[in-house]
C-alpha cells in the first residue's frame, strides 16, 4: 500500500510538471509543437504555432499530413517521418513554405528545427519550434535593394568613364580618314573607297560601343543576344583601325588560329580593340613591330594570346596596370588615359573569364585572354 501511495504521488507530481510545461510552452512566442506518433500526430500546438498555421485548437489529435496536405506536398511530413526513425535533429535556416490559410495559398519563410525526444532508443515525441524570418527577409531584400542601387550609381560614373575612352580610338579613325580625303584634292576610286570603308567602318564601332553601354546601363548586367562569332573578321579589323590610328603601317601581324567565341561581337570588338591597340601603339616606335594572335584551347577556355615586342611593363607595374587611369611610368610619350586595361579585366569577369599578363622592358608584353569555352555545353547562361 506504500509504494502504491508513493508511486500515485509520483505520477501526480509528474503530470503536475508536465501541465507546468505544456502551460509554459502554450504562453511562450515562440511557435512550438509537439508530434507523438510515427504519423505525427499534433499532440499540442500553442497560441504561436497555431497563428502561424491559421488554425485552431480544433487540430489537436489530428494527424499533420490531413491537416496540412500542402506539407505533405512540400515534403515536410516525410521529413518528420524520417526524424522519428532516426532520432536525429532536423534544422532548417529561411525556408520557403506554402502555407494555405481560408482557401488563399502564401509563401512565407521559416528557422525551424525537429527535435527528437528519444527514450530508451526510441523516439515518443518530436518537438517543433519555428520563427517566421518572412519580415525580416524582406526587410534584407530592401537592404540589397539600396546597395545595388548605390553600386548601380559608382558603376554608372564608371561606365561614363569607359564610354569616353572607347569613343576616342574610332572618332580619331574618322577623323583622320575625312581630314585625309579632305586635304588630297586628287585621288583615285580606289584610294577614295579605302578611306571611306575606314570611316564607315570607325562608324560602325562608335555605334556599336553607344549601344552596348546603354544596354550596360539599363540592365547593369552583360545580358545581350549570343551566338558563335568567327574572330576572322574583327581581328583583322581591329588590326588594320590600330595601324591607322597608332601610325604603325611597318608593324607585322602573325595571326594564326582564331577559335570561334560564344557571346556577343560587340564585346568581342571591345576587348581586341583594347588589347590589340595596346600591342600595336606600344610596339609603334620598334624598328620591327611585331605582334602576334592566336588561341588554343586549355582546361574548359579558349585562351586569346596577343604578344608584342614593344616596351614593355615595368614588374612592380604589372598588377597596378589594371587599375582604372593607372599608366606603367614608361608610356610617356604615348597616347592613352589608362582605362582600357580596366575595361577589359572587367568585361571578362562578367564572362566568367579572366585576363593573365606577363611582360618585360623593352622585350614586349604577352596577354592572355581566357573564355569560356561553350563547345560542348548546352547550358550557355547569361552572364
């Protein structure tokens, strides 16, 4: 009769404890439920779970995947299922849940956790807590929101910057081209249709870099048309506007194989007409100019190689070249803002490219252009 006394005041005590819990649990913010079976059945559910569900105290005893088909759905029942064989814990970090309350479906995002209570190797209940972060998430999207407005605005002085630097090369091509036709009072068809073609064509890129900055400036992404563009023609192009423009008509080109590349031919007119220029202007005072192009293919990039033998950069110089309005102390003496180098280092990360450079004084300058290489890849997503 004794131990049956004491065990009933035990089993009193007990339940008094667990009524503590639960009316604690019942009054806490935090949304809490409890599951104690393997079809987790909703055993309790406080005032913030149940708001967070949009229901009632009426749910009490049912099974969750009957109250909440949509969690089923979403995989969350079964993931509960998985938590009561294993008793291991289940931690989820802003996770989008649909959530459909009086017929309306929301999207909403929660921190939750699956906690096991496991006795004796077995799991009696699973214990459920979960904030909704949906505010909070939209409140750090607005965040994001103004900072990529004011990068969007550096990014607009920048592009300012870059416009008039890419401007110059092909208006100073015109304009050599209409002062030369301009001063010779005779000149024959052939002559007249080689300046014009110059013109026309300085034209063209002054176009074409107009209407790829604007799209940077409304998109502030490389998002273009693409398609595999043959190199054959803007190299030679971009070789043949350089020697104008530079005064280098002794220099020699070696342009050998030229790798298709997948994007948009205005960029690629960009970049070589910066690189190629680069090689052409620097090498112009050479007794020999050389420069040579070609490309291969390495480790998932066709690779662009453009080798000058003019005067080099300085080592310590070499990282700094990149950087906008940086010139290398021996340019004096040759045209330039120091924006090209720049331009192009940011063009290719938005490829998903990169620019290499090896140089030594007055032996030439070698760079390395890596693209993509989307040959055998069916996924060519912008970039």
């Amino acid at each position: 009769m004794l131990c049956r006394g004491r065990y009933a005041l035990l089993s009193g005590v007990m339940k008094q404890f667990e009524n503590l819990i639960l009316r604690a649990l019942g009054q806490s913010p935090g949304a809490t439920a409890v599951y104690d079976t393997a079809m987790i059945r909703i055993a309790f559910a406080n005032r913030a779970m149940l708001e967070i569900w949009g229901r009632g105290e009426e749910i009490i005893g049912q099974d969750l995947e009957i109250t909440f088909p949509e969690f089923k759905t979403q995989g969350f029942t079964e993931i509960l299922k998985n938590v009561w064989v294993t008793g291991k814990i289940y931690e989820a970090k802003a996770c989008p849940v649909n959530i459909t309350i009086k017929g309306v479906t929301e999207l909403k995002y929660f921190d939750f956790t699956y906690q096991a209570i496991v006795e004796d190797g077995n799991t009696i209940a699973i214990v459920h807590t979960a904030a909704d972060v949906s505010a909070r998430l939209r409140a750090l999207k607005k965040v994001e929101e103004q900072e990529a407005i004011l990068s969007f605005n550096n990014e607009l002085e920048q592009l300012t910057r870059i416009l008039s630097h890419d401007l110059k090369n092909p208006l100073s091509i015109a304009r050599m081209g209409a002062q030369y036709l301009q001063t010779k009072r005779t000149i024959d068809d052939s002559e007249q249709y080689k300046w014009a073609n110059i013109i026309l064509e300085a034209l063209n890129s002054i176009e074409h870099i107009i209407n790829h900055k604007i799209q940077l400036n409304q998109t502030r992404m490389l998002v273009y048309d693409k398609a595999w563009i043959s190199l054959d023609k803007i190299v030679p192009q971009v070789c043949s506007e350089s020697q104008e423009l530079y005064n280098n008509h002794h220099g020699v080109f070696e342009i050998g194989n030229l790798d298709a590349l997948y994007g948009n031919e205005d960029v690629f007119y960009q970049i070589f007409f910066n690189i190629i220029g680069n090689a052409v202007k620097y090498s112009s005072k050479e007794k020999n100019p050389l420069i040579s192009i070609n490309s291969s293919r390495k480790q998932g990039f066709i690779v662009y190689t453009i080798r000058d033998n003019g005067i080099g950069i300085p080592e310590n110089e070499q990282v700094s070249v990149f950087q906008e309005f940086h010139r290398a102390k021996n340019t004096v003496g040759f045209p330039g803002t120091g924006v090209g180098l720049c331009v192009v280092q940011k063009i290719m990360i938005r490829l998903k490219g990169q620019i290499t450079l090896s140089s030594e004084v007055n032996k030439g300058t070698t760079i390395e252009l890596f693209f993509p290489d989307f040959t055998n890849d069916s996924d060519k997503s912008d970039n």
